[in-house]
C-alpha cells in the first residue's frame, strides 16, 4: 500500500511512501527493528517498524514512490453556532471554527493503488468530515494518536478527498464591521429563525445593500464629474487659443456649445451628488438607529440556537 505522512519528521508533504501493512495476530507485541521487503524473490527496499502491539495494525515505509503525487491545500471558515447576547450591534456567539484540509491524489501508475493518508486531529477539535467517514464512528484504522483514511484511487486517474475538524468559540461579532453583517445574516437565514430579531436583522442586511447601492452611485457620480472637468479644461484651452485666429468663428461656437453643455453637465451632477450624499446620510442614520435597537429577548432564546 502507500502511506501519506505529511506530520511526522521522516515524513513528506508530495509523494506518499511505499509501505508493508502489517497486521499483528498474536497476543505479543513485536518490537521495533529492520525491516527488508522482497517481491518475486527480489529486493525491493528496508524499513524500520515501530513496537507493533498485539492484535493491532502496523505500516513499515520503505520507499519514496513519486508515481503518486499529493496536492494539499488549507482552508478555514467560522459560522456562528449560537446567539447568546446581543447589545448594541454587538453579538456574544458560540461560533464553530472549522479546520479543512483538502487532498488531491494523483495516481500516474498502470495500476490501482491504496492510499492511507495519516492525520491527527489537533487539541481540541472534533473531526467532522473525512473520506469514507469511518472515522467519525471510530472505525478507522490508527497509528499512535493519528487517524488513518484510506484512499482507493483507479490507474492514471486523480480524486480528491477532504479532512474538517472544528472547536467551539466564543466571540464577539460586530454586526458593523466587514463580514460581521454577513455572519449573522447566514446564521439566521440557515436556521429555524422567527421572531422580532431576524425581522430586524432582515431590516439591516436591507438598509445595508441600499447604502452600498447608493455609495457606488456616489463613486460613478464623481468620476463623471472629474472626467467633465478635465473636458471642461481642454475646451478651455482650446478656446482661448482660437481667440486668436480670425477665421475660426464656427469652430469658437461649436467649442462655446460644448462648453456650456459640458457645465450643464457638471451642475446637475453636482445636485445629483449632493442628493445621494443627503439619502446616504438618511440611510446610515437608520442603520445606526436600527443596530443600537438590537436585542435578544427571553423568548427568542430557542430561535437564536442552531444546531448544525
């Protein structure tokens, strides 16, 4: 079989060992020592074993196979769990941060092959997800403190496997700052959630996409402003050198025309921004009023869990 050992000193993070599986049958451990592997009557490499205990389950590496390759990837994420206080905008969660490790194995031989990725669950944590999902249960198999997930994998073929493992934290959520809104509004849309608490957390998320609508309205608004006003310097310029030249009274019109066009332009933008500047601030008011109105009341304890 291969080993993938990414965790331990001898270990490697791209190419999985080639590896003895050795079950135990008697009621002795086996100790520790050399290990030589022969295939058809031929040497094939050395390992070292560790004290096998009786009636357990042993890997003895003994080579680096670069037929297979690993690709690992890290991810973490948090979702609130529980609503446990809310004061002024700020929500006391239990929040669940999940650990995600993904895998992805490549198989370049002519054959099948089985593959154990080792993994220990950090201090802590639980596992959640792993391939198979034997180990959920405690079925799999284990080397010291480290689980082992086994991986079937078809010739010249790639599959891709994924290990999550979570703890509980408690923090505080600002419903004001970036990602804080996105939380609570996740958490509540995801759940059973009745009650004056999500109404008034739907308000939010509402007034919330309506500033944004109205600060980039605000943004294309004043870059059209600054584009006429360097038009408006260009006309400008080109203006005060056709004064100059007799024969350029058609011309000196038509720039005339674009000027006053383009300074229309700039006056109504001008009242246009002052409007969304006038509605941001209406809108920022409300949200602000809305957030120092948040509460969790008695009642709403039952709406504010959620059980994943």
């Amino acid at each position: 079989v291969y080993l993938y050992d990414a965790e331990s000193p001898r270990g490697n993070a791209t190419f999985p060992f080639r590896a003895v599986r050795v079950q135990n049958p008697t009621d002795s451990v086996l100790e520790s020592g050399p290990v030589t592997v022969f295939g058809d009557g031929k040497f094939i490499g050395e390992g070292l074993s560790e004290p096998i205990p009786a009636r357990s389950v042993a890997f003895v590496p003994f080579a680096l196979d670069r037929q297979v390759v690993v690709e690992s990837q890290d991810g973490e994420r948090d979702e609130i769990s529980r609503i446990l206080a809310v004061s002024r905008g700020v929500f006391s969660t239990e929040v669940k941060h999940t650990r995600k490790k993904t895998f992805t194995l490549h198989n370049r031989t002519g054959a099948p092959a089985s593959v154990y990725i080792r993994h220990t669950v950090a201090t802590g944590y639980a596992l959640t997800k792993s391939p198979g999902g034997a180990c959920q249960t405690g079925a799999c198999e284990k080397i010291g403190g480290a689980n082992l997930f086994k991986v079937d994998l078809d010739a010249k073929k790639s599959q891709e496997v994924t290990i999550e493992e979570e703890t509980p934290v408690f923090k505080s959520t600002d419903i004001r700052s970036p990602g804080g809104l996105d939380m609570v509004k996740v958490f509540l849309s995801s759940s059973a959630a009745r009650g004056p608490l999500k109404e008034k957390v739907a308000e939010l998320v509402r007034l919330h996409g309506e500033m944004a609508k109205i600060e980039q309205h605000i943004g294309t608004t004043r870059e059209q402003m600054a584009e006429y006003r360097v038009r408006m310097d260009e006309l400008h310029a080109q203006i005060v050198t056709l004064k100059a030249v007799r024969s350029a009274g058609p011309l000196m019109v038509s720039l005339e025309a674009k000027m006053r066009e383009i300074s229309d332009k700039t006056s109504k933008a001008t009242i246009d921004l002052v409007g969304l500047q006038e509605k941001q601030m209406i809108a920022r008011i409300h949200f602000q009023d809305g957030v120092s109105e948040l509460t969790l009341e008695k009642d709403e304890s039952k709406v504010a869990t959620h059980s994943p």
